[in-house]
C-alpha cells in the first residue's frame, strides 16, 4: 500500500516538471552563469549573486535565452549591454534596492 502511495506521488511530482518548464529552468540557470561574472566586476560576490536574480527576474524569456547563449565562454559585448540595459529598469533598480544596492556603480555606463 505504501509502496503504491509512493509511486503514486513520484509520478506526480514528474507530471508536475513540464519540459517547457524544464528549459526555462536550464535557460535561466545558464544566463545566471552568464550575468553573475559580469556583476562581479563591479559588486562583491554575495551581492553580484542576488543582484543577478534581480536581473533575471526581470528579463523577458527572450532576454533569458539571449543571454545563456554565452555559457561557458566570457559575457561578449551585446550581452553585458543587453544585463546592464536591464539592471537599470526601474523594477530591477527597486529589487537591487532591497538587496542594499541602493546606487548603480558609476562604471555602469553605457
């Protein structure tokens, strides 16, 4: 009876992991790789960290993907304009603020 229990919630718990959310998950997991060095040049780590969620909290999925395609190598250019373009929306600035952020680094210039 347990045991059927058991099976019962792990296939729950697997229709639940959609493959769309699946990729959006990899995606943002891959652009987070991405936007945390870039964020590194400019705050310490534990706030580049938590900077990078406000980031991508406020990235469009098309943003998301456009960023992920550079894992694994360094930011290229477009990429750091296109995290520090969206580290000065008024929603990540608000985020970045909670996190004690409370100014952009004068060296975010565009």
């Amino acid at each position: 009876m347990h045991r059927q229990i058991a099976s019962g919630l792990v296939l729950l718990a697997l229709a639940a992991c959609s493959p769309q959310q699946l990729a959006n998950d990899v995606t943002r997991e891959a652009a987070e790789s991405v936007i945390v060095p870039i964020l590194s040049d400019v705050l310490p780590g534990p706030q580049a960290q938590g900077a990078a969620v406000c980031v991508l909290d406020n990235a469009t999925p098309d943003e998301q993907r456009m960023i992920a395609r550079d894992v694994a190598v360094y930011a290229g250019s477009s990429t750091v304009q296109n995290v520090l373009a969206i580290a000065t929306r008024p929603a990540t600035l608000a985020c970045f603020q909670t996190l004690g952020i409370t100014s952009l680094p004068s060296q975010w210039t565009f």
